[in-house]
C-alpha cells in the first residue's frame, strides 16, 4: 500500500508537455486582483488625460440642446433623431477612454498568461452542480484566500479614504452651495487622490496575489511517478514497439550493408571478431568503409567477400581501430591512411594493377 501511494503521490515538477497540455485546456495562472489593478489604472490614466476634453465636449452638446431646446421638434421622429445625436455624440467622446479601458483589460490577462482559445471551460461537468462539491469549493484554501483578500482590500481601502478625505470633511458640507463649474475641479483634485493611493495599494495585493495564483497553478500540474511513465509511454512509444522498430531498422542496415559488400575493395579482418569492408577507386580521397561487423555479421561479411572474390586480409589492431573509429559510408580516418595504403597496394599489386 505504501509503495501505491508513493507512486500516486504528485511530487515531481511537471514537464514541458504537462504545461503545454494545460495551457491548451485554458488551466492558466489567472489572478483577478491583477485584472483589476489594470483596470483601475487605466480608469486614473484616463481621468487624467482625457476627463477636461470630454467634459468640454459634453458641455458643449448639451449646452446647445438647452440653448435651442425652444426649437426641437416634439414629435416621435424629432425625438428619435434627437436621442441619436446626444447617443452619437456620448459614444465620440467616450470613445478613446473606453477603448483604454479595454485594453488595460485586456493587458492584464495577457501579462499573465498567452492568449488561450479553448472550449474546454465551456463542456458540462458534474462536479459544478454537484452540492458537495461546491460545499468543497466554498471551505477551500481559495475560498479562505479570497476572503481574506476582500477583507483586507475593504480595509485598506477604508482607510486610504478615511485619511484623504477627514481633512475635508468642513469642506465637504460647502460643496452642495457651490456651483457646478467650481465643484467639478475640486471633486476631480478628490478623485484623483483616491484613485492614487487605492492603485498603489492594489499593486501590492495584485503581485502577492499573481505569485499565490501561480504556486496554486503549479502545485496542481505536479506529477506522479505514474503520471510520469504514462507520458514516457505515449511520447516515446511502447517500449516493445520501439525494440521491434530498432530490430526492423538493424536488418534493414544490415541488408544494405551485405549488398554493398561485393563493391568493396578489401576486407580487413581480426581474423574471427572483427571485419571491416572498404571500397577504394582512383580519383578518391581516401577509401569509405562500406560494411563492418562483429563476429556472425563478420563471419557473413566474410563469406559474402569470398564470393565475390574479394581480398581479405588479416591485420588485428588495424580491423579492431577500424571498426571502432569509422562508421559506414564514411572515408576512414587520416591516422589511419598509411596502413591501409599499404594493404590496398599490395591488393592492386596482386591483381597486378599500378598505384600512382
């Protein structure tokens, strides 16, 4: 039981494969606390910069339709075109903050994580139905976190504005006799302040929040021991089927190499062990081993050189450095040129053929 539950346990760090895998399911570090930062963010930034030209915009619309309000039609197609024109032009001031506020979205998931399409999330399981599993979800170690989380957030945020706004607080009482044009400024000086402080707040809860997020993430992609063949399996293939691959591709090689036996100019041997084939034309720069082998693949290498009545010759060390230092179709190696020189002479000497 023990050895059972040690293969089970999930303690090995994932593989690439395993990340990949839960990457295409949409399982990805995902931390609202971070979205949220960027949206608010972006809210400042746009408060900032474009808070005067939309007001100057709006103030400007609506000021003409009271101005001329004496003049719309009330009739139902006078009032329709007019709510068009006051959407239309909300819409065009409204524009570029929206769009900013999109992209800061946007910007705060893909920070996070890249861009997932998946519809996994989107398949019916039962355990989202599942009473106990959702009283499962609701005494998690998440749950307690997000509780903690808001609760920290409220009182963090309560004091931020608690500490801005008691200086104010006499001033506050005036604001409701002073005129629009005059309140407008001081509310954004106020707005802006808060604004401030709950952004630089919220940057500390979003990081510690982003790396809780990603523990959590990684913790849930370890694997077992099992976890870990069962992979080796399907990403390296059954192991019977990979020595029966290896087997198929050896008598392939095997086959080839016979068939090249024939060309080949002498065949250096141990005389028993070892036996090493090499082709040698005029013109070459060096001879290429075409077939080499131990034991029965040197005996059939052998046999199949008698054949064909090919010269072999007995030289121990040479047939031994041979087959340990020249692969087949490759020239042999230059320590080894004079040596064999001196064999494929004395064979071209013997079929009495001259060496230049």
């Amino acid at each position: 039981m023990a050895d059972d539950n040690d293969d089970t346990e999930k303690s090995e760090d994932p593989t690439q494969k395993r990340l990949d895998d839960a990457l295409k399911r949409g399982d990805v570090v995902k931390s609202q606390e971070v979205s949220t930062w960027f949206i608010i963010a972006g809210a400042t930034l746009v408060l900032i910069s474009f808070s005067n030209p939309m007001g100057s915009s709006l103030k400007a619309m609506l000021g003409g339709l009271l101005a001329n309000s004496w003049r719309i039609p009330t009739d139902g197609g006078g009032l329709l075109r007019l709510t068009s024109q006051i959407g239309f032009e909300i819409m065009a001031a409204m524009a570029i903050p929206m769009l900013l506020l999109m992209l800061a979205a946007i910007l705060g998931n893909l920070l996070q994580h890249r861009l997932v399409w998946s519809g996994e999330s989107l398949k019916p399981k039962l355990d989202r139905v599942s009473p106990l599993a959702g009283m499962k979800r609701l005494f998690s170690k998440q749950a307690l976190v997000n509780f903690i989380k808001g609760l920290l957030k409220l009182i963090l945020i309560g004091s931020i504005m608690t500490v801005l706004l008691w200086p104010e607080r006499d001033r506050l009482e005036s604001f409701i006799t002073l005129d629009i044009a005059a309140l407008l400024p001081i509310v954004k000086s106020l707005s802006l302040k808060l604004l401030g402080a709950v952004v630089a707040i919220l940057a500390f809860i979003a990081a510690a929040d982003f790396f809780f997020q990603y523990q959590q993430w990684y913790d849930r992609q370890k694997m077992s021991f099992r976890d870990l063949k069962e992979e080796y399996k399907q990403s390296e293939g059954d192991p019977h089927i990979k020595a029966r691959i290896r087997r198929l591709r050896e008598q392939r090689m095997r086959s080839r190499m016979m068939s090249a036996v024939p060309e080949a100019s002498v065949i250096i041997t141990n005389p028993t062990h070892y036996a090493v084939a090499l082709k040698y034309e005029r013109g070459d720069m060096a001879p290429v081993c075409v077939a080499k082998g131990l034991d029965l693949i040197a005996l059939k290498i052998r046999e199949v050189g008698k054949q064909h009545s090919i010269p072999i010759i007995e030289s121990p060390p040479l047939a031994r450095a041979l087959h340990a230092t020249v692969e087949i179709d490759q020239e042999i190696p230059p320590e080894h040129y004079r040596a064999v020189a001196e064999i494929i002479g004395y064979v071209m000497k013997m079929r009495g053929q001259g060496v230049r």
